[in-house]
C-alpha cells in the first residue's frame, strides 16, 4: 500500500510540474528578423547581414538557444526578436523551422522579415538599393537540359508539376504597400566606388544612385550569373506570373514556406539589397564578372547592408511603436 501511494504522489507531482510548465506565459513575438548569415561577431568587426539588426535591437536582448536552429534567438523587451539562419534554402528553413516550432514563443501575431543580401539586373536595378518583396520564387524546381539539346531558341526550362504551393508565393501586397510607403524615401548610403563601377553599365536604372523599390524576389541554391541565366529567370517568373525579377538570392521561397505552413503566410515580407549585378558590363565576359580583376568590384555591400537595415529599422521601429493598430493584421492605409 505505502508503494502504492508513494507512486501516485510522484505521479501527482509529475503532473503538477507539466501543468506548471504548461501556464507559464510564452515569450510574444511582435517582429522577428531573419538574416542568413553574419562575417564574425554580432558587433564591433565587419557587419555580415545581421550586425545592423543585432546593434540596434539586441545588445540587451535575451539569448535563447533552440535546438535544431544554426544559431541563437534574440529578443528584446519590446517583443523584437532575431536570428541568424544561415545560408541556402536547407540551413534556412530547418532554423526556420525549429524556431516556430520551440513551444517557449508565442508566434500567433508576429510580423516576419526575411532580410539580406543579393544581386539584381541591371535594367531593374542597382547596387546598395533596397527592394521589398511583392513575390518569392524558387528558380530550382522544374526540369532543366543543356543548350543545343532542343531547337535554338527554345526555353531550357519546364517547372515540375506537383510543387505550384511551394515554388511561388505572393506577399500580403496590404503587407507590401504598406512596407513601402513607410520607408520609401529613406535616405541611403553610397560609396565612390560604386557610382564609379555603374557606369561601366548602359542601362539607365543601373547607373541610378541607390532606391527603395519593389520586385520579385528570386531563390536559387545556384549562383547564377550572366544574361542567358538572367533571362531564363525572368522567363522563370513569367511562367508564373510573378512579376520582373528584382532580387536573386538563396532563401527567401524556402522560409517563407515554413513560415506559411505555420500559418503565418500572411504576415512574411522580404527585404534584400542587391550588393552587385547579376551579369557584367558590355566589356567583360561572364567569367570576367564572377573573377574580377583587383579593383573592380561594384562595392555595394557594406553600403547596401547598411541600407537594407536602415530601411528595415524604420518599418520594425513604426509597427512596434503602433503595435495596437497592428497586431490584428496591416492597417489600411
């Protein structure tokens, strides 16, 4: 009998902790940012894509590490949180997912930035700009062949039936437009070097000292470069029906579909700055462009990181300062 009981108040004690761990209050998340990767420490050496971020939200933040995710977890007292998820759709959106699914944070109302670095055309845009996301498109999925094994002329591209949901994703365009008319007239860096390195380039948007805009954004694990490619991008996106292509980067389709499938689709934007261009200039030969001779490099990274966080600093900064008109969903403008 005395084991008897002894067993049922370890039960009882086991079910009184659960249900203790169960009540506590989770951490409530109001925006998170994604970055894909940092050069070396969160603060005071060369900023990779989170430094802006972690410097102007997270030197006083709390630090939680969440199993499965490439690193850890900020967040702050005003329910700003930040992480950075790595490089590629597979670090990515495998941090991705296992910060949603920690049970410790409440993510039922958060807004979601996927931020970083990327390239872009030349005819769309130019170094150290910054674009929101209209559309995300993966570039990967489909059937591919070699040029000169079909009629010239003919696209070298066919997407594979069965992944239409995880391929394509429209932004919340109330998201969208609101992200835009926050912070398109934020004021943004430029570097000598870059203005110099514009010109090598014909097209007008190109030679332009760096905007806020809005465009496609396009995921591929390749580093594609060149104008074929380029082309066959927007072919990509015109298959789809997605817009110009104004970003070519690694992860963006894959976490936002983590994210969607979470059920928070509605609430995911992306923001990237094109730190170089996606092909090289009349003079130089695509192999010219991805091996560059010293000194000629478009130097837009440090500035265009810089001014993808300006940007997004100032979106995070007014929904957190107006919280009660957001966290039911994007006020109307």
């Amino acid at each position: 009998m005395k084991r008897v009981i002894l067993c049922v108040v370890a039960l009882a004690t086991l079910l009184c902790g659960v249900s203790s761990a169960s009540a506590q209050e989770k951490v409530k998340i109001r925006v998170f940012i994604g970055a894909q990767f940092e050069i070396g420490d969160y603060t005071g050496d060369r900023a990779g894509e989170f430094q802006h971020w972690y410097e102007r939200y997270f030197t006083e933040a709390k630090a939680f590490e969440v199993a499965g995710a490439e690193k850890s977890l900020f967040v702050n007292k005003d329910g700003v949180a930040g992480s950075v998820l790595g490089m590629g759709k597979v670090r990515s959106s495998s941090s991705m997912t296992a910060l949603l699914a920690d049970p410790r944070f409440d993510f039922s109302e958060t807004y979601f930035i996927i931020t970083g670095c990327g390239g872009t055309p030349p005819s769309v845009g130019t170094v150290a700009s910054v674009f929101w996301s209209d559309w995300l498109v993966d570039y990967d999925l489909g059937h591919r062949w070699a040029y000169g094994e079909v009629p010239a002329g003919d696209p070298l591209f066919s997407p594979r039936k069965g992944y239409e949901d995880v391929r394509v994703l429209k932004i919340n365009p109330a998201l969208v437009a609101k992200a835009f008319e926050l912070t398109k007239d934020t004021p943004l860096d430029d570097s000598e070097q870059s203005k110099k390195y514009r010109q090598k380039y014909p097209q007008k948007t190109a030679q332009r000292s760096p905007f806020v805009g809005v465009g496609t954004s396009l995921c591929s694990d390749t580093f594609f470069h060149g104008p074929g490619l380029s082309r066959e991008a927007q072919y990509i996106c015109d298959l789809y029906g997605a817009g110009t292509y104004s970003i070519t980067e690694m992860e963006g389709m894959a976490v936002a579909y983590v994210i969607k499938k979470f059920g928070h689709a509605d609430r995911v934007i992306s923001l990237r700055t094109p730190v170089n261009f996606d092909q090289g200039n009349p003079n130089e030969s695509t192999l010219e462009h991805l091996d560059p001779a010293p000194g000629n490099y478009p130097g837009g990274f440090s500035t265009g990181i810089h001014n993808a966080a300006k940007v997004g600093i100032r979106f995070v900064d007014h929904v957190v300062a107006h919280w009660d008109d957001w966290k039911n969903g994007v006020p109307q403008m």
